[in-house]
C-alpha cells in the first residue's frame, strides 16, 4: 500500500524531529501556512515541495513517498514510532 504524500512528508519530519514551527521557519513562512502545504501537498507548487525536500534534507523523490523504504532505512533509529506507522500503512 502506497503512503499518501501527506503521510509521508509528516512521518519524515517528526522522524527528524522537526516540528511543524521549525519547518514553517525554515521556508519562511507561517506555521498554519506550512500546515495547508502537509496535509494538501497536492495543490503545492513544485518549487514548493522542492523548497519543503531541502528543509527537510532529502531529495524530492523521497518525499512524495516514491521510495518508502528510504524511510526504514534511514529512520529506523530516530523515530521508531513513525516507522512502525510506516511499515502498517504499508501492508
């Protein structure tokens, strides 16, 4: 099963530990603008989402879930929580 785009970009930041403050802040916007591009990454500009994959320090691919076991690997340790979520979403 593949993980909705929101998922995703939600289960890499918490594995980073970011909050949604610290991303928003990063990409010098506000936290609730932040929000609306998450949970509707859809309807977000794809320079955008190529803004939001370098705040997050992975590539574009990584972050609309192209490659989920990226996460596994590179998460495992950080969040075993997200990724526990991941592997469910998953099956």
């Amino acid at each position: 099963m593949k993980v909705p785009i929101s998922e995703n970009i939600r289960l890499i930041r918490e594995a980073k530990g970011y909050s949604q403050e610290y991303v928003a802040s990063k990409l010098k916007l506000t936290q609730q603008a932040y929000s609306v591009i998450e949970k509707n990454p859809e309807n977000a500009k794809l320079l955008q989402l190529k803004e939001l994959a370098k705040a997050l320090d992975v590539n574009l691919f990584n972050l609309i879930g192209e490659d989920n076991v990226y996460l596994m690997q590179n998460y495992y340790q950080a969040s075993g929580q997200a990724v526990q979520k991941l592997k469910f979403l998953m099956m």
